[in-house]
C-alpha cells in the first residue's frame, strides 16, 4: 500500500510539472485525472461501507462461561457495484469464534452474500459485546484503508461455570473406625438422656441399665440426629489490582470457587452461608437448589469494590461465638489482619480454609501463608493457570 500511495504522488506531482511546462488540454486532462482518482478511491471506500449489510445472530443472549453457542454471520452486498478488499474484524480475548483468525476477509459481487456458520465462546464472567467489532475497507487503487466501527453489536449476559464436584478435598476430615476418612458436615447420631420403653429388637448397647434398675423395666437411650455443622464462605470483593487479564482471571475464579463448593453442600442436603460485601454486608443462605439459582443469576452482576475487609467479616461473623464451623475465604489477597481473623477463627474450635487467588510469589506473601500453615489454617495457592475444580477436589491438596 505504501508503494501505491508513493507511485500515486509521484504522478501527480509529474503530471502537474508536466502541465506547468507545457500546457494544453492533454497535460491538463492528465493532471486532473491524476487527482481525482485518489478522491473517487476514497468515496468508494465511504460508500462501501454505507451500502454492505451484516447481519449476526446467536441461539442465546444469556449464556455460562466457557460453553460454545451457536453463531451466524451474513455480509452481503445489496448494490449494483463490486465489493473488494472487505475485511470483517472479530472481537477476541473476552471470546472466542471457531474457524477465524480474528479476521475474515471478503470480495462480493452484486446481489452476493457469505454465511458463516460456526461457535462462540465466552471465556469470562459479565456482560459484554462479542462478534463482530470493525469492518476494514479497502479502496481497488489500494491507496486507503479505512477502519469502521460496527454500530450494532451483539452483548452477551455470561454467567460463571458452576463446577460440579465429587467430592470436597478441602473440607476437614472426620476420622471414624469404621469409614477412615469421611469429610465433615454429615449428619451424626448421637445418644440423648431421654429414654423409652425397650422394644423387642432395639439395640441392647442402647439399653439404659442404671434407669431399668429403677424402673424394673427395660428402657433403651433415645437417639437424635445432630444438626450438621455450618458452612460459611467468606467471598473478598475487594477491588483487586493488576493487568486487565489477570484480574478478570482473579474475580472469576473467586466467584466460581464459592460456587462449587455452595453447589457441593446443596447436593449433600447441607446448608452454606454466603458473606460478601457489596453495597453493604450480604449474608445469603444456601438452604436447597433455589437458593442456590437465584444467587448463581446475582453472580453475573457482582462487583469487586467492597469497602469492608475479608477480615473484619470474619471477626463480625466469630462475635457470634460458634464453634465447629467449616470456614472458607476465597480471596486474592493475605494481609496481617486476615492472619488475626484466622488465628480467632481456629482458638475457637473452627476450621478454616484460605483459598488464595494470585499470582503474587513475593517472599512476604510466602513467609504469611507459611505463618497461616503452622497455626493450623488450610491454605490454596491457586495461580491464574490452575483449575479450581481440580484444586477443590483434591484430598491431599496443599497449599
């Protein structure tokens, strides 16, 4: 293109020697000839642009991360002229288009039209534009090249992943003879003082002797079901910092890991307790899969600009003087007073489970999570390149 735009100047710097020099209507003709098709290259780029039509379309508007949906793009020419040298330029990085390089190029005749038929991926959590993003047109001298912005774009509703999970590695472990490792949180059955009457088949190891003695009856402990131990999941929105990626990476992998593990529990019957702050301290129950589906729609519209820290949650949430409680903070920073909030948490009989999410390998960072490990906290060095599920499931995972 550079050497056609320099052969154009260069022709109509001669042709207008030429006519300075000799005059006449042939080196007149030329020079204006010379000048005018770089204009009438450049209107035809204009009018190309105004004349061609695209259409695109998708099966869903509201769609979940990193599933593939079907994708259709018309360009057509409706005109009576040739269209060349069109160039469609795709949206990537928050998406991704099956079968393009980012870029297609096209050269319709009149009345002719091009179908793509393909996928679209989203490949993170929010609401944005994909498809197509600029069209490139191209004059047939090759003296210009135009980009035009697509005034109709297609914006998507991208939900998280919702990870299903087999199992939970990170959960502590109750040690039982019979079952060597069971995680935590089941229901168990314990004796109550109560008694009634024996009947023919109970148990005898239930049998109340010192109360039968006194009754000169037979009378068998009642049993009742302990109340499963709670579940609360501490989400940090605080706003994270870094390079536009590795921060879209962050949040969504937060987000997803509440989810997994709230999704787990609702399966397992057992309910969660969800506690972030956005426009104020939320606490969400998670009691049955309803619950479950309205907060996973919220998750879409959540914001990370909390004002209050991951680790004052906690100390408002430990005021309450629980014990054997399953704690998980999923976050994308340690401090000094999430270390203090841990240390609270677990004086007071509680476990807890530090999910961290960043790239950050300082030796600060290295020497806290170590402080973490040695008071008894359960800590997850999650990277950008890590998979949650595969973190989340592991039973002998480590920080």
């Amino acid at each position: 293109m550079r050497i056609t735009r320099l052969f154009c100047v260069i022709i109509i710097i001669g042709s207008a020697v030429f006519a300075s020099y000799y005059g006449g209507n042939i080196s007149y003709a030329l020079f204006y000839a010379s000048v005018s098709l770089p204009v009438i290259a450049f209107l035809y780029t204009l009018y190309v642009y105004v004349r061609f039509k695209i259409y695109q379309s998708m099966d869903n508007y509201i769609v979940v991360k990193g599933d593939w949906n079907n994708y259709s793009f018309v360009i057509a020419n409706e005109d009576y002229i040739a269209f060349r040298n069109v160039k469609v330029n795709f949206l990537q990085g928050q998406s991704t288009i099956r079968q393009t390089g980012g870029i297609m190029e096209y050269a319709l005749l009149p009345g002719e039209k091009e179908r793509m038929e393909t996928e679209l991926r989203c490949n993170y959590r929010g609401e944005y534009f994909v498809g197509v993003d600029s069209i490139q047109v191209t004059d047939f001298l090759y003296l210009f090249t135009i980009t035009y912005p697509i005034g109709t774009k297609l914006k998507v509703l991208v939900l998280p992943r919702v990870l299903s999970l087999e199992q939970l590695g990170i959960a502590p472990p109750v040690i039982d003879s019979k079952n060597p490792v069971m995680y935590s949180n089941a229901i168990e059955e314990e004796l109550d003082t109560e008694v009634r009457k024996y009947n023919p088949g109970d148990n005898k190891k239930r049998i109340h002797w010192k109360a039968s003695a006194k009754a000169n009856e037979l009378l068998s402990r009642k049993y009742y079901q302990k109340p499963k131990a709670e579940v609360v999941l501490f989400m940090d929105l605080s706003k994270i910092t870094g390079d536009e990626l590795g921060v879209i990476i962050a949040e969504d992998k937060i987000i997803e890991s509440v989810l997994a593990i709230a999704n787990y529990y609702v399966h397992k019957n057992t309910p969660s307790h969800i506690i972030y702050d956005m426009e104020g301290i939320n606490q969400i129950s998670i009691c049955n899969k309803n619950d479950f589906d309205v907060f996973y729609k919220a998750c879409v519209k959540i914001r990370f600009e909390a004002k209050t820290s991951v680790a004052e949650l906690i100390k408002r949430r430990l005021q309450r003087g629980d014990d054997g409680i399953f704690y998980v903070t999923a976050t994308a920073r340690l401090t000094k007073d999430l270390y203090y909030s841990t240390l609270e948490a677990l004086a007071q009989g509680s476990n807890m489970c530090i999910l961290f999410i960043s790239s950050d390998v300082s030796e600060d960072t290295k020497k806290l999570m170590e402080d973490m490990k040695k008071a008894g906290a359960d800590i997850h060095h999650i990277m950008p390149k890590d998979e949650i599920g595969d973190i989340l499931a592991k039973e002998d995972s480590v920080g």
